[in-house]
C-alpha cells in the first residue's frame, strides 16, 4: 500500500464532537529515515480526555490539538519497517499514533509490549488506562487495607482499573456508574463492594447507606452532583485523586467546586494529576501493574468500534455513557 | 490571692460574637497535685480559628468547646506553683490554658520559653501563628526560591509570618489585605513585594498588575471572593495551603469553592492543615522558626486588649479585620 488514510482535526470542539470537527486525508506512506520506524496502527484508544484536546485550550496540561494535523490519540500495533536501532520489525508497540493507520515516529514515547499480550489488553491495560490508575491510586491515594474509596467513571477505563486494584490492596470499594447493567458488572464482576448509579439514586441516601463511616479515599473521574456528595463524606486525612472532570469538559461554564471549609475541618489534601507529567515512568508504572494482572486481579471489557472513519461519532458515548468497557477504534 | 477570674462558654456562636455568648465565674485556686503545676497567665492568644471551636460544630478537627465549660485559647505564663519534675516556679510557658486567670495542668501540650523572650513575642511568633505558618509554608507549600506566592490575611498573625518566611526563602510575595494600613505595613515594614486590598482593589486588575506570571503558592488564611482569583492563576503544579477560612466561619452557607477542572489542568495540589495534628512537633517547628527570628526576617506588632473580659468583644475585630497586629488579651 502507497498510501494511507489519516483525520485531521479542523474545528474547535464545542458541545458534541462529530465528523463536522474532521476532515479525512489521504497520504503517502514514509520511508523511516535513519533512527525512524514505521507503525503499523491496529488499534486506537478513545479516551474521555481528547475531548479536552480538542477545545483548542492552550491554558491546559498539554497543548491543543492544532487545527489541520492529525487528531491525537494513542494505540497499539506493529512495526512493519524500521532504522532504529531499539525497534525492529514485528515488536507490538504502544504509543501517541494518532488517528491514522500508519505513524512514522523517532521511538520518543514508544513502548514495546510483550507479543503475548493481545493489543486489545496492551491498550485497555498496560497503556494510557493502567497506567493512569496506577500512578494515581498509589502516587496520589495512598490507598489503606480497611479503608473506603469511592471511584466515578466505575466502570471506565480508569475507574474499573483503580477499583480493582483498591480491592486488592484490602479496600472497601464503592463505584459510581450510570446504569444498572454497568452497576451490575462491577459488582458481579470486578468485586466491587457496591454501587451508585448517579443516573438514578438518591446520591446521598445511597452514599449514607454504602459508606456509612465516610470515605478515605475519592478517585474522581467525571465531575458533576456526585464529587458534592462525595465531599461531603471525605474522613479526616482523606485523599481526593482528581484525574477527569467528563461532566464540564464540554460545559460553557464549570460548575463550582465544593466550599474549602470542609479542606480544613478534615485536613484533606486534593491532587490533580494527569498521564503526560509521568510517561517517563511508564515501564516502572507497567511493572507495577503486572503481578496484578498475573494474579487474575484486573478483569476488563472492550468496546471496538469498526474503522478509523468510526472514531468521528465515538467520543459522543462518552458523553452518553453508551459505551461498554474500554472504547477503541479497530482499523 | 484565692480566688480567679474565668469565662465560660454558655451559648454557641451564630453569627458574631458577643458577651452573650459567655458568663464570667470565679474559681477557687487551686494546689497542684503530684505531677501537676499552677500557670498564672500574663496574656492570652486570640485567633480566628477560636470562632470555629465555638459553634459546636462536632465534625471538625477538634472537639467544639463544650457549653458550660472554660472557652479554649492559647496563652503565655509563670509558673508559680509545682509538683511537676520538668517545671519549675519561675519558667515562662505556653499552653492552652484558656480565658481564666490561673491554670492547673500536667504539662501535657505546655511548651517552655526562654524567659529572655518577652510574652508578647512568645505568643506572637513561638506559639500558634508562628508554629503555623512554619508548619504550613514549609510543609504544605515547599516555597521554592524565584516562586510566586500569594497570602490572604497577610497583615494577621499567621499571615504576616507566611509572607516573612517566604520572603527570606527568596520568593515574590504578595499579600491580601483589608486595608491602606496594613498593605503599607506589610510592604513598608515586612518587605512584601505587593499587596491587594481585598475590600477596595478590583480583584482582578490588581493581580494581572501584581503576578503577570502566575501564583506558584497560596496560603489560604480567609476565604472570600479572593479565593477564586488566585485560583484561577494558579500555576502547573501550584500548591493551595488551607489554613483558614475566616471570611466563611459564621456564614449559614459556605460558598462554594472553584471549579476542580483547573486542579487537573494545572496538576496542583490542595492541603487542609490546622496545628493540633502537629502539636507534637512543635518544638522542632520552634528550632526551625528562630534562625529567621534571629536573622531579624520577623516582624510582628501586637494588639493588646486590656482585662480578661475584653476577650468577649475581642473576636469581632477579626470579622471587621480591625486588629492591628497579633491580638491578644493581657491579664
């Protein structure tokens, strides 16, 4: 093949994503240069957080997406022609590919992944979704055997990832979610110790049944009514791990935060955090996670899309929350 | 003499504080049994954080006063009576010895100060404000030389310390202020770089002018619609130190705090600290604090009121920031 397909981003997102945001290229296949090599994309990830790439926000973690280049995403697949020394051709790679089914890149930000691992597992695990549950829950939670922490985004990416490794670290893990097929599938499945489904509850008299002794740790990764709810029960020396705000990303105005007092009166401390500070660290954090993943403790369900052109209309379930398990893209 | 005067708290606070709110009693003096030793107070610390003790709030960082009871305050003294082996007759001491005249303890809490050191100073700087603001700048802020910090209550007690401390750590320091007076005297005689006159400035104006480059530290003494323009400059990795939030004490309904999506864009970090989780370090805090005394970096002014019943109308001056310097009561 002598050329291949990629999308640009072209307009600003604002309110719902869709293919009016895009525009689909045709290119042509590079030769790797010397210290190039050439990826073969098999499968994309669609994050909640390309969203907030996408608002053309230059005030943010990262810079936007500019207009006109390739939308940015991350994925798995093959290197099928390489002159770098590390990458030869055939390993099973992850990294920020893009949408687009070919990526010729300098190895900066790339990592190998065992051949043994299906992509679909590299990707819903061991890349951007793992790796954000793990340094968040253990640099930012300190989780406690015997503690109670409460994850929104439950049965996400990250969220179903960092209840699971709070289970098995010996916490009480509460998750909210936005349906009772997903409510079902953390209980029943991941062993999650409880529900709520923040479509639906009471929040607080579901919280004030789950959490009666208050909550230690709050892993956020939605934003909206529950984070007040939440706060509201955080116990003395709490910690609040604040990776996602799904609800405001797209809101005109975000909505206020809860008042301060409550900081003092329990000592609380607040952490914001996000994946690109800790790349670096990535094989460390992916260590990390492995015995986990050995012991049969990290259970995760996909959701694939079918072709690259697919990704334009994807992002909306996020904001739905149609999606069921990890979102990708198979190209 | 065989008798002492002390004050009780009768009533919760609601709104402001008032006589009302208090009976005077006279107690019997006590002797000291074994292990125990009898303080007479020279002065007694007053400091915002008492109006919080006061509203029997039972879900805060220490216990509310108990109605009925002597209400709580810190204080200097002599020792004048001792069945104790670590105390002496003579031995200037800090404690919480609260609104009486004469206390009996067992040491527990009770610092000694070098009695070279006058009272004044002893409650200014080497007790509560001093140990505070060391505890919270140094703990929570890791102030880095070349770093923007922001105070509020910067001409109170703690803050004027923050603002000392920081300044001799090599930082731009901005303080937030009530008045032409105190934003002269913190600039005039603390040596702070700016100061925003929360009750005349446009907020937002006076800070563009002030941090053209962003705020890498806030220490969060008040609360107030100057919480969130700070917020909103905030820089990545930025830390929020909460020590107070006088501005929300006596409010029905706290106002809501920022939106947390900046927390995430910015990665900060937001630390709730009150003193009693770290009473027990309070003598390496000390060791810490008298280099810079020493060095001549810490300036304080006190503002005496005179007879232990001035303390019933005292606690409003905080709410009118009427105080000019350190309150205190001398007996």
């Amino acid at each position: 093949m002598s050329t291949y397909k990629a999308i640009n981003l072209v307009r600003h997102l604002k309110g719902k994503p869709g293919p009016e945001l895009f525009e689909v290229v045709e290119k042509t296949v590079p030769e790797p240069g010397d210290g190039e090599f050439l990826v073969k994309q098999a499968f994309m990830s669609m994050d909640p957080a390309m969203m907030g790439w996408m608002t053309g926000d230059t005030d943010s973690y990262i810079p936007p997406v500019e207009l006109g280049t390739v939308m940015r995403s991350s994925g798995v697949g093959e290197v099928v022609a390489s002159r770098h020394a590390d990458f030869a051709v055939g390993d099973q790679v992850t990294g920020m590919f893009g949408w687009q089914e070919m990526a010729l890149t300098d190895g900066k930000g790339i990592n190998k992944v065992d051949k043994k691992i299906p992509p679909e597992m590299a990707l819903a695990v061991f890349a951007l979704p793992g790796l954000t549950a793990t340094q968040g829950l253990f640099g930012c939670g300190h989780p406690k055997s015997g503690e109670t922490l409460v994850v929104s985004g439950a049965a996400g990416s990250v969220g179903s990832i960092v209840g699971q490794l709070a289970k098995a670290e010996g916490l009480r893990v509460i998750g909210v979610v936005g349906s009772q097929e997903k409510a079902d599938w953390i209980i029943n499945e991941l062993g999650f110790d409880g529900a709520v489904n923040y479509k639906t509850d009471d929040l607080n008299a579901k919280l004030d049944e789950l959490v009666p002794n208050g909550i230690d740790v709050y892993f956020e990764n939605t934003g909206g009514p529950i984070q007040h709810c939440v706060f509201d029960r955080m116990n003395a020396h709490g910690r609040i791990v604040v990776c996602g705000m799904i609800a405001d990303y797209t809101a005109e105005t975000p909505r206020p935060g809860p008042s301060w007092m409550r900081i003092i009166k329990k000592r609380l401390t607040i952490q914001g955090f996000t994946m690109p500070d800790h790349m670096h660290k990535a094989q460390e954090l992916q260590a990390k996670l492995a015995p986990y993943v050995q012991n049969g403790d990290i259970k995760y369900r996909t959701h694939v899309l079918d072709g690259l052109e697919s990704a334009m209309d994807g992002l909306n379930l996020f904001l739905s929350g149609g999606n069921k398990g990890k979102l990708m893209v198979k190209i």
